[in-house]
C-alpha cells in the first residue's frame, strides 16, 4: 500500500470523552489504512489474551 505524501490520519482521544478520526488526503486510501491499522490491533489483542489464558 502507497499512500501519498500529503495523506494523514490522526487519532484524538482520551479516557474521558469520544475518540476523533481525521482524515485529510485521498478518503479511500486513508480508509484503507485506517482498516489495516484496525485489523493489526485486533491481532495484538488476541494474541495478548491468548498467551495470558496459556499462562493459567
């Protein structure tokens, strides 16, 4: 995946209130990214429990 070099995206959030996505650049690039990123959390996640329950 290429992105361009004026596409970014950046996460704002906090324990206390809602998280903000904001997307400048081309949207489907930013969209495709934003998934990837998605999808890679979601494995670290499960692999992190994973080895937790292994643990017990």
């Amino acid at each position: 995946m290429i992105l361009n070099a004026d596409s970014s995206i950046g996460i704002i959030g906090g324990a206390d209130g809602p998280t903000a996505i904001m997307v400048s650049g081309s949207p489907v690039a930013a969209i495709i990214a934003a998934a990837v990123a998605v999808i890679a959390v979601i494995a670290i996640i499960a692999i992190v429990v994973k080895k937790r329950k292994k643990n017990k």
